[in-house]
C-alpha cells in the first residue's frame, strides 16, 4: 500500500473506533441513530473485507437489526424503544459491566489498579475526558475513543510526513491492546452475545460480534505493521 491507502486505513479505523465507542455510550437517540445509519455501511464493508467468523456473524445480525441494505435510509425510530430498554437491561442494571477493572481485578470492583494504569497510559498520549464528561476512564466507550483519537492521529502524522510521530501512535495502540483491550474486551463482548435471547433486539449482540471481530483482526494488522 501507498501512503495514500494507508492514510485511508487509518481514518477508517478511527471511524470503526468511534461507532463502537457510541453504541456502547448511553441509550440510542436520534442523534446516534443518523450516525449509526450513516456509518452502517462502513462497518459492513469491513466485515465484507474479512474472513473473521464474528466480523461476518455481527454484519449479518446487522443488517436484520436494520431491516435493509439501504443503512442510511433505515427506520430507525421503530426500534428505538427496545434498543433502549435492552440497553438498560444490559449496562444500566449491570447485567454486563462495561468496566475494565471488573474484568481484571480481583477484586471485580471499579476503580481498581486497571482504571489508574488506563489513566496513566491516557495521560502519557495527551488524552484527557472532556470536562463534563464523566465517564470512568477504564468504560469500554472511554477506551475505543482514545485508540480512535490515536488512529486518527497516525493518519494525520503520516499526511505531514511525520513517520515517526506516525510510529509512536501505532505502537502506543498496540501497547493499549495489549495491555487494556485484549484481556477484557472479548470477554465483555461474549456477555452481551449470551444476553441475546433475552434482548428485544439484535442490535448491541450484532455489534458485540463485530467488536470482538474488529479488535482481533485489528491488533494482528498493527502486530503486523510494526515487525
């Protein structure tokens, strides 16, 4: 690949990050609803591009949630209701925790050694939450922001031709899957799966596939990159 595609690479992994970062943010509203139609297709197109069982799995699921292969002009509004009750049942009544330090400490408690070591990491890349925003550090959505902040940020090096700022940003995605992502987030997806037939819909089951999917398929493409 040329500059060119890789730069686009990038810019489509920021995108990926920040779809996945939304749906697991708050209830659906209109407002992430026009996002979700209008990058649908984005999402599709990566999982068309893959031979990853749970890329292709979510994608399939994906597209019954919507109704249509016409993402953008889907009808959204009709399952809104239940989306935001599955999301209710699922993360507000903590039936899935969307928290790292749950996951790996052994306490199984927020705010444990995980949620300072994510601080840390943030705070040596130049990445602080916004100041209304109070979201633990260690929430799924915080962490798929900041390697979207990141991808974004190869992209833009690599325009200028700062390849070596480009390398600190990659490498520091890789440290983060490594570190963060990988030891948790499969398993929080597998949660959301196991949910399914108690949701009124697909919709957070299709994209926990395709999460699960992405991040693996992800972290072997940088792995690759930087040998």
């Amino acid at each position: 690949m040329d500059v060119v595609e890789i730069v686009n690479v990038h810019r489509g992994r920021n995108v990926a990050f920040n779809v996945f970062s939304k749906v697991f943010t708050d209830v659906p509203s209109d407002q992430t609803d026009k996002f979700f139609a209008v990058t649908a297709g984005h999402m599709a197109s990566i999982a068309a591009s893959s031979c990853n069982s749970s890329l292709l799995n979510g994608a399939g699921l994906l597209s019954a949630v919507y109704g249509t292969s016409d993402f953008e002009n889907a009808d959204m509004e009709s399952t809104r209701l239940a989306r935001s009750r599955d999301f209710t049942k699922l993360f507000a009544l903590n039936e899935v925790s969307l928290y790292e330090s749950v996951y790996v400490s052994p306490e199984k408690l927020i705010k444990q050694d995980a949620w300072s070591e994510v601080k840390a990491f943030y705070l040596s890349n130049f990445f602080k939450r916004v100041d209304d925003d109070r979201t633990i550090e260690d929430h799924v959505s915080m962490e798929l922001q900041f390697m979207g902040l990141l991808s974004k940020n190869i992209a833009d090096s690599l325009e200028a031709g700062d390849f070596e700022k480009a390398e600190s940003a990659l490498n520091a995605q890789l440290d983060f899957y490594n570190l963060h992502i990988l030891r948790w987030v499969p398993e929080m997806c597998d949660k959301v799966i196991a949910e399914g037939e108690k949701l009124g819909t697909l919709f957070y089951p299709a994209y926990a596939h395709m999460l699960k999917g992405f991040i693996e398929e992800d972290s072997a493409f940088l792995k690759e990159m930087t040998e």
